[in-house]
C-alpha cells in the first residue's frame, strides 16, 4: 500500500508521480460512477480530491484490518463525496473498483449516494452536514483517554461552515486540548445554491482564529507538496500552539481537472451525462468504458459485502442496586445520579475510566455531581451546546465507553433529534438519560414540558425506550443499560415520589427485581378493566384502582408499561380479556403509551374498548398534580374514563 511519512521533509519526485497517477485513476472513478447511476456529487469529490489522497497517504491505517486499534480516523463531514472516498478506497486496498462501477447508488448496494460506514474504510455514517466536527472530538476525546497516539482528521466543506453545530464543536475541542485532531475545509467557494459568499457570507479563517484554533492556510489545495507540507505541520505541531487543535484552510476548485465543469455549482449535485462524462474522459486522456460497464451494470452482479463494524464495549460492573424503603420519598433523577455513582466508584478505577458522562451546563438538575466527584477525568460539561454533545458523546459511545449524556428532555430529544437519529444509525452505545420530562416540570411551562419525546424516539430503529415508575425501578433501570451495549432512552420528570408498593405494602422494584425490557409489571389484578400506566402515572393507576374497588366494587387491573419499546404485547393482549383498557400518560395522547397499546390491539384484531388519556394540549404554568387534574390524566380522570366506559356499555 502506497505510503508517505510525515516525518520526510518534502515529497519526492517518485512519490508526487504515484499520487498523480492515483488522481487521474480517482478522477476516472468519479466520473464514471456518477454518469452510470445518473445522480451523485462529482463537483466536490473532485474539489477535495488530492485532500484526500494526501491524508490517505499519510495516515496510519490498514486495509486488511479496517478496525485496526492503532489507526488514525478520517471522518469525512461532507458525506456526498462519497464518489471521492469510495474512488479513493479502491486505490488503498478497500474496495474492487469494479464493485464501485456497477453498484454505486444500487439499492442494496454498500455504495450508498453519502459515506456510510457499511464500506470498509468509512468510520462514520455522514451526509447531514456539520455534524462531522462534534464526532470527530468525541473520537480524539475517547483516544486522549486511553493514551492513544493516534490522530483524527475530519474533511468538511466550507458550505457547512454555516451550520452553528461547528462553533459548538470548535469550542469543545479547545477546552478540551484536542491537539490530537485537525480538520481540513475544501475551500472552492461554492456551495448547491451558489457562490457562498452570497448564499451565506462568512470568515473562515478568523472563526477558527478567534476560536483559538491553530489554522494553515494551503493557496492551492490541488498542489500535493502545499497539502504535504500543512499536514507535516500537524505532525510535528508546528502549526502554533500545540495544545490546542489545528484547521487546514485549502483554496480549492470545484469539478477540478475538467475544464467545462470547473468552478461550477451545477456540478456540486449534478452528474454529467454520458456525452459529456466521455468528452471529460478524452480531456483526461482516459478512453470510453461505458458500453461494457453498461452491460454489466444492467445484469444481475454479486454485491459488495457488506462491512459490519465490531461492537466495542466495556465490561462494566453493575453492582448491587439501592433500595429506597416504603414511605422514604425521593425523585428519579435522585436515584439515577446514586447510581451513576455507584457505576463511577465500581468501574472508574484505573486511570482509564470505564464510564463517561456528558452534561449541558446541568450537572445539578440531573444529579451528575456526585458521579463528577469521583470521576473528574470521565465528566465532561459541554456549556449550552446540546448539538455538539449529543453527537459527541455518541461517537465516544462506540469507541470502548459506557456513555451517558444527560439533560432535560426538551433539550435530550426535541432539540436534538437529528443528532440522535445520526446515532441511530451509526449503531453507537448512548446512554441518553433526560430528566424534566411532561408536565411534571409544572411551573416551567409549555416550553420545558416535553411531552413529545416518545412519538420521536419510537421512530429511531436501534433506541430502547424506558420510563421508570419509581426510585427503585430508577436504580435497576440504569444498572441495566450500563451493563449493555446499544442506545438506550430512560426518562423522568423533576418531582419527588414514594416507592411502587405491592399488596403486601413492600417495594415493588426492590428484593429479586431485576428491570426486564419488553415486560409489563401487573402490580394489581383485576377482570372488570385494565389501567396501564408509565412513569409518574402508574401512582395515579394504582390511586384509581382504589377509588374503583372501594367505592364503585370494579376490581381494575393496574399494568406499569416500564418498558414502552420494546413493548410487551402479551400484556396487552391479557389486559384486553378485561373489555376495557384506560392508558394514561404523562406525554402527547397521540404518540405515546396509547398510541402503541392501539397498534397492538388493531394489529392482533382484539376486541376490546380501549380509553387513552394524555395530554391533548401544551400546558400553562403551575403545580403537576393541578396540570395533570386539568388534562384529566390523574387518578381522578381515569376514574371518570372508567365510569364514563361502563356506562356507555363497555361490560
């Protein structure tokens, strides 16, 4: 594999031939890949072409071991050049370039239209720009940590110097001494819509300046000597101040090396067509391959495998859960941080530490003090910039870390639920863990009442969603996540509350209980109804079911939905036999508990009347149980839901 050490102190004339070479072959690549699948971005890929083909070659990295634990990482922002990494992927050994030809933007094919990291060589599935940045400083963060000396470069556009994610990122980067990251922008000035000094005029380089960035300017980013040299600087930390991250700044050309395409915005999303993809083949010196790829193209072809990323995750110690005893009355996000302590004292140990957490100017509020006390090199308080860190700590999620990030849930979910989903789909290990949930914040109003949390995260594929009934199912719940690699949702709101108690008036989450998803806990029998309930709610489901039998002699089942994805559908189907089922939730009526408890009782074609209770409206400001009482989601609401069903003929 061709290699260049930054450690020489030019380019030899060998080397830079070699790299004009591989151009020329990438630029074939490029224009050949896109003309066949009649869509795709050859404007930029060609613009940051000898960018990538430098870090390529300078880097620290293994096409036979993808994963390799001492390689470098190159995240690649600007996800729509996926027809110049893939082009330069096969030149170091990923990938066949006829895979490439016939399969680029092929559903079923690796080779999707932006980077994803199902292609060997792609560390990062991008494409939504200006979250690069935040994941790059999450990956040099994690290396940092465990002493690593390997280096992450994130290639980005300088359209996407627009997105206000990047000035988080760059803060982060900094107050954190990443010195062991650079970003470099292909600066060639145009962007989908334009010149972006007219679509959105910025300074590049005094931004990154006043940052406190160290920043190197390249006047030719085509020129491979200029980019080897801004790249040695990295190296030998020569580019200023050597604590702090370095921006490579490269004045480039977009659709570069084909006249009637260069600096044109057409081509930043436009193929050429195939007369004109074969007269920029001639300019090249290139010859014609389109009637045989064609053919091929067109017939059935084996598809690239596709690379699967091994799961690192560490081992992480439970310990022995808290108990909180019947009549003690606490919050959940008490609890939660307790045993976050714990995980902080059980798995923190070694100078490396095991668990991380991640908080947005709110360690208080969601009780991260104590676990910060013990674990001052594993906290990191990102200041108001919930974007950054929601894609920061998810990338430092998959890099050998039990990652949790919390803050309110306006702020873990709704604001944030693009990151999140990039998440998803880059199969991290978050821990994410809102506290402030629904109405519950009462005073702080509609604003701060997230009441829509669980209609978005029902949508992201890989995210287990949790809401605990008490203090002691808190406890359990978060032991559990640690535990386990995956993306894990646990929500709660800010008030305090007594423990679940069972008939015999002993803790119900306490003892032998052991937090299982997809269960429903049946804390009360009964045949005349069925309450289901989650978070808050199941108090008020039990409240209920008292009023109902002592005052009305209607035996209600009580169900606590701890576990609303995976949701246990058998649950469902048994609270049915009952001929009426009342849910009631803290949370957006449509998309929330009910809305699931319907799918299910639709989809096993269930006969039975089914009451949901949730919120219908954004609330005002005042005590929950007032809010609640006015929604009509308390006890007393599904006590009249109840009554209310009976009467209209419902068994």
């Amino acid at each position: 594999m061709f290699r260049v050490s930054l450690e020489q102190t030019s380019l030899t004339e060998e080397q830079k031939n070699t790299l004009q070479a591989m151009w020329l072959r990438c630029m074939r690549r490029i224009i050949v890949c896109t003309t066949l699948a009649g869509s795709g971005h050859p404007g930029g890929s060609m613009s940051s072409l000898h960018l990538l083909l430098m870090l390529y070659s300078t880097m620290a990295h293994d096409s036979e071991n993808p994963c390799w634990d001492e390689r470098d990482r190159l995240l690649v922002s600007m996800g729509h050049i996926s027809p110049g990494v893939y082009s330069v992927l096969c030149e170091f050994g990923y990938l066949r370039e006829e895979n490439l030809f016939l399969e680029y933007r092929c559903s079923g094919s690796a080779f999707t239209g932006h980077v994803e990291s199902c292609v060997p060589g792609v560390e990062w599935n991008t494409g939504v720009l200006g979250q690069g940045l935040s994941a790059g400083t999450g990956m040099a963060l994690s290396l940092k940590l465990r002493k690593k000396k390997n280096r992450v470069f994130v290639l980005m556009g300088d359209g996407e110097q627009q997105k206000g994610q990047i000035s988080e990122a760059r803060r982060f980067a900094v107050k954190y001494g990443l010195n062991n990251m650079a970003c470099l922008i292909d600066r060639n000035y145009l962007q989908i819509c334009g010149s972006t000094n007219t679509v959105m005029p910025q300074e590049i380089r005094g931004e990154y300046s006043a940052a406190h960035w160290n920043v190197v300017y390249v006047e030719n980013g085509h020129d491979f000597d200029q980019v080897f040299s801004a790249l040695r600087k990295v190296y030998n930390y020569e580019a200023g101040d050597p604590r702090f991250p370095t921006a490579i700044i490269a004045r480039t050309i977009m659709g570069k090396g084909v006249s009637f395409m260069e600096n044109r915005a057409k081509y930043h999303g436009s193929p050429l067509g195939e007369e004109d993809a074969v007269k920029a083949l001639a300019e090249l010196g290139l010859d014609n391959p389109f009637p045989e790829l064609k053919a091929k193209r067109s017939s059935n072809c084996a598809f690239q495998q596709h690379f699967r990323r091994p799961q690192r995750y560490p081992r992480i110690e439970g310990g022995e859960p808290r108990t909180y005893a019947a009549g003690s009355s606490t919050d959940n996000r008490s609890a939660y941080g307790a045993a976050l302590e714990d995980l902080a004292r059980l798995n923190n140990t070694e100078e490396v530490p095991k668990v991380v957490g991640f908080s947005c100017d709110l360690e208080g509020s969601v009780k991260m003090n104590a676990f910060h006390k013990l674990s001052e090199n594993a906290f990191f308080e990102s200041g108001i910039q919930e974007h950054h860190s929601a894609t920061a700590s998810g990338a430092m999620s998959r890099e050998g870390f039990a990652t949790f990030f919390s803050t309110f849930g306006t702020f873990g979910v709704t604001e944030v639920f693009n990151q999140m989903r990039l998440n998803d789909i880059n199969e991290t290990n978050l821990k994410l863990v809102c506290t402030h949930l629904g109405l519950d914040v009462g005073e702080d109003g509609q604003t701060h009442q997230c009441i829509d949390y669980m209609g978005l995260l029902q949508t992201l594929f890989g995210f287990s969603v949790f809401l605990p009934a008490d203090p002691n199912q808190t406890d359990r719940m978060i032991r559990y996540i640690a535990e386990r690699p995956g993306n894990f949702f646990v929500g709660m709101g800010r008030s305090k509350m007594a423990p679940v108690l069972d008939e015999s008036g002993a803790p119900a989450y306490a003892g032998n209980y052991r937090f299982e998803p997809g269960r429903a806990d049946l804390l009360r029998g009964g045949n005349d109804a069925a309450l289901l309930a989650c978070g808050p709610m199941v108090h008020h489901a039990l409240r209920a079911r008292e009023e109902l039998a002592s005052q009305h002699g209607i035996e209600a089942a009580v169900l606590n939905f701890a576990s609303i994805k995976p949701l246990d559908g058998e649950a469902v189907v048994e609270a049915a036999k009952t001929g009426l089922i009342v849910t009631s939730e803290d949370h957006h009526v449509d998309t929330g508990l009910g809305s699931r408890v319907a799918a299910v009782i639709a989809d096993r074609g269930l006969a039975c009347r089914l009451v949901r209770l949730g919120v219908s409206a954004y609330g005002t400001s005042g005590k929950p149980g007032e809010l609640y009482r006015r929604e009509g989601i308390n006890w007393e609401g599904m006590v009249k839901a109840v009554l209310k069903a009976r009467k209209d003929g419902t068994r």
